[in-house]
C-alpha cells in the first residue's frame, strides 16, 4: 500500500536509475490514470483519446483548432494565473470539466488566485498515447518502497519517534555535517512567519471484491466529490501477490487536500508569490548555518518528484565529499 498517496517513480536521468536500482527491482507499471467528472471518464493526461471524448474530434489537426477557438474566444494572450494558463494549454471545456474543480480542490483556492506557473508541467499530447509520464524509467518496486528503503539504510543507525529539532543540541553533536529535510521554517522556530504548506489525509478500506474501480488512480475533478482521488492499490502490482496469484480483495484510498496547520503533516509547499517572498528570507539563514544542508521539499520549500530529489542529493553528496578531499 502506498501510505502517503500514489507515488510511481519515473526519471530520465540514468545516473538516477543506476542508483536506485541498487536497492530494488521494478515492476514495469505505467501510470495512465483516469479523470471522473460527474460520472463522466476521460483519459489522462490530456490527449486524442480525451479530446475524441470531449469534442469528438478525431484527428490532431480538428482537436488543436478547436484548442486554439477556445483560447482565441477567452481572450488570452499572456497569461497571468493558473486559470488563463490552462485555458491557453486545453480550452475552456476541459479546463472547467477536468481541471477547474480538481486544482481548486488541491490547493484550496480559486485557480485565479494560483500562479500560472504550477500547471505549466501539465503534459499534453496530440497523440494517442495515456502514459502520463513519458520517462525512459517508470515503474513501482516490487515489494514496495518499504522493502526499498530498508536496502538502502542497511548498516545505518536509524532513530524513529525522535523529533530532531527537540533534541538538536545532543544530536547534531554525533556528526560534522547535518541534512535538515524537515520545513525549513520550523528549523527556525517560525522566527520570520509560517511557510503555507497543503497536507493530505486519506480513508482507507478493504473491500470484499476483487476489482473497485478497474485502475491504480481515479481522479475526480468535479468540485463537488470531497476526494481529489481514488487509489486502488493492488492495480500498481497488476492485481497479484508476490507469488503471481491473483488477489480476491482490494483496498481503496480516498484522498482529501487540506490546508495545513501546526501538528499536520505538511505534504507540499504553496509555491505563490507570498511564500516565495517569505523562503527567501529563511533561504538567507539557512545559507548561513555552516554545518547544516537543507534538502527536500520542505528543507527547500519546492516542488519535488522522487528521482529529482535523489538526484540532487547525489550531487550534494559528491560536492561535500569533493570538498573533504
């Protein structure tokens, strides 16, 4: 099961896969989740598929015109949030129908309040093809990520339900250097103000059916469904157990955004002008604390995927360990 939501690993960058791979094998699951508007399915991430179901188009030629008559009726030519950059990239139908509500529920504001920016990475094809990641790599660990990450702490001294920042003082005096990926304003004592932050809790069952929903992801974008999304777990294993037997049962996850406050868990940092002014600052004192490195995307406070963030501490590793020599 995947605790914290649907994580499928993905990277072109084959130093990235050489080392990952060290610690686990995966299995070859590509991710081509499903959007549910108001019982309505289409296929993610945009493409002919989705188009052919929302225009009825059927060549890539018809579904790019009738993207740019949307764009042309809206009236956008630069766009200056998250709402007329998405009308830009798909139109004004798909926007409303599979982007509006499930954003809006996600980040808890209005798209016209989000930066354009956090949709520019939406991925979107004149081709008939769902694989919404499109890397050379792609794939989940058999076994899961708890299996991988066991591998790859062997030999080292692990401490759970330890909080860092209480005990700093006794634990930074085990080592010369410190990685800090907790939220950077917390490492401070919230001494400038409080970073925004979104967390995400989710309902777990068990259900006594072999097959939910039919796909590892379904997402509901109407703005009405409380869920940003239902993940059924067994499909990220092709429905199987470790042995090849097919499973009789299946656990579902419902997923809800939420706005973060002190004691929740921060999943993902709110990357508009107002907090980007705010890390700043703590970005100026972090770059003075000599002995610590802050990583990650709270340590950050920035958008992370899984094989961005090893990659970068690959490239720490080795520019502190150059640094030794």
């Amino acid at each position: 099961m995947h605790k914290y939501g649907a994580h499928i690993f993905h990277t072109n960058n084959k130093k990235v896969w050489a080392y990952i791979t060290q610690f686990a094998e995966f299995n070859r699951f590509t991710n081509s989740p499903i959007a549910n508007y108001h019982g309505e399915l289409y296929s993610l991430p945009f493409n002919m598929y989705t188009f052919n179901k929302m225009w009825g188009v059927v060549t890539p030629e018809e579904a790019a015109a009738k993207i740019e008559e949307q764009k042309k009726a809206a009236g956008i030519t630069e766009p200056g949030n998250l709402e007329e950059q998405a009308i830009s990239l798909v139109g004004t139908d798909i926007y409303e129908k599979l982007i509006k509500g499930y954003t809006e529920k996600q980040w808890g504001r209005p798209c016209r309040e989000l930066p354009a920016f956090i949709i520019k990475r939406l991925p979107v094809r004149l081709t008939y093809d769902n694989n919404y990641f499109n890397a050379l790599y792609q794939g989940i660990p058999m076994s899961g990520y708890t299996k991988m990450m066991g591998k790859l702490l062997e030999g080292i001294e692990v401490r759970l339900s330890t909080d860092y920042l209480e005990n700093k003082e006794r634990l930074d005096s085990l080592a010369e250097k410190i990685i800090y990926t907790g939220p950077v304003d917390a490492y401070f004592g919230y001494r400038l103000g409080t970073l925004e932050y979104r967390s995400v809790r989710f309902e777990t069952e068990v259900l006594d059916e072999p097959n939910f929903q039919g796909n590892a992801a379904v997402n509901y974008t109407d703005r009405e469904t409380p869920w940003i999304r239902i993940i059924e777990h067994k499909w990220f294993e092709f429905g199987r157990d470790d042995q090849g037997g097919e499973l009789e049962k299946t656990v579902i996850s419902r997923e809800y955004s939420s706005e973060w406050k002190k004691g929740d868990e921060p999943y993902y940092p709110v990357n508009d002008e107002k907090n980007g002014r705010l890390y700043a600052q703590y970005k100026e004192l972090a770059d003075r604390e000599e002995r610590v490195l802050f990583g990650g995307h709270l340590g950050e406070y920035k958008y992370y995927d899984m094989d961005a963030v090893i990659a970068s501490a690959l490239d720490r590793a080795e520019a502190e360990l150059e640094g030794r020599r």
